[in-house]
C-alpha cells in the first residue's frame, strides 16, 4: 500500500480524501501527522475546544479538505516520513514566498500553490 492510501485510510477516508468530514478527521489528522494542535485547529479555523457532537461548517470542511490533500502530497514528497512532512508543512518554504504550507490552506489556488510547488521539488526543479 503506498503512503497516500495509507494515509487515508488512518483518517477513515477512502482514497483521494474521499468521505464525510468531522471534528473526529480533524482529531486522527493531528495525532496521525503530529502536528502541534494549536497550529491545526488555527489553519482549520476550529477552536480546540470543539465539541464532536458539533458539525463541521462548510468553511471548515473546505478547510480540512485542503489541509489533507496538501498534507498527503507533502507526505509522499516525504516517503511516507510524517515527522519529515510534517516540518516542511509548518515551516518557511522558498517557493511559496517563505510561508509555511499549513498557513496558506485559505483557497483552492493557494493549495495548488502548494502542491504545483512539491511536483517541482519532486522533479529537482527549485526555482
């Protein structure tokens, strides 16, 4: 299995992040990938103290369909490394003007910004 399918499957999503969306993928998302859980529930636009009963709104769905399609592109840039994948999401990256990927999550162009820039790391092409 490769780490894409694996990692939708850990977040109980078929693959390609397919499925419905709840507080609970927020909760697997952040112990599955080790993030710092003030920066997910910030970049997620959910309080950290959500209650699961709630539901998601359609922004934070949005937001969390963002976050795992970038988070698993960033994973397979990584070979399936979450603690590698996980650092480049949270930190400066050049080609993306020096913000860190979890914070441009805000729109569907700026997460293709940032997939569009891990496809050309992946092919050796920095600039």
């Amino acid at each position: 299995m490769d780490n894409n399918n694996y990692f939708y499957k850990a977040l109980g999503l078929e693959t390609g992040g397919h499925g419905v969306l709840t507080f609970d993928h927020i909760d697997k998302l952040i112990k599955i990938t080790g993030l710092p859980r003030e920066q997910a529930h910030s970049a997620l636009a959910v309080s950290p103290w959500h209650g699961a009963e709630k539901l998601l709104t359609d922004e934070q769905r949005a937001l969390l369909e963002r976050f795992i399609q970038a988070y698993a592109a960033t994973l397979v840039l990584h070979e399936g490394d979450y603690d590698g994948a996980s650092h480049w999401f949270t930190s400066p990256v050049r080609g993306l003007g020096y913000n860190c990927p979890i914070d441009l999550l805000t729109s569907d162009e700026s997460t293709q910004r940032i997939i569009t820039v891990i496809r050309r790391i992946e092919h050796g092409v920095y600039q």
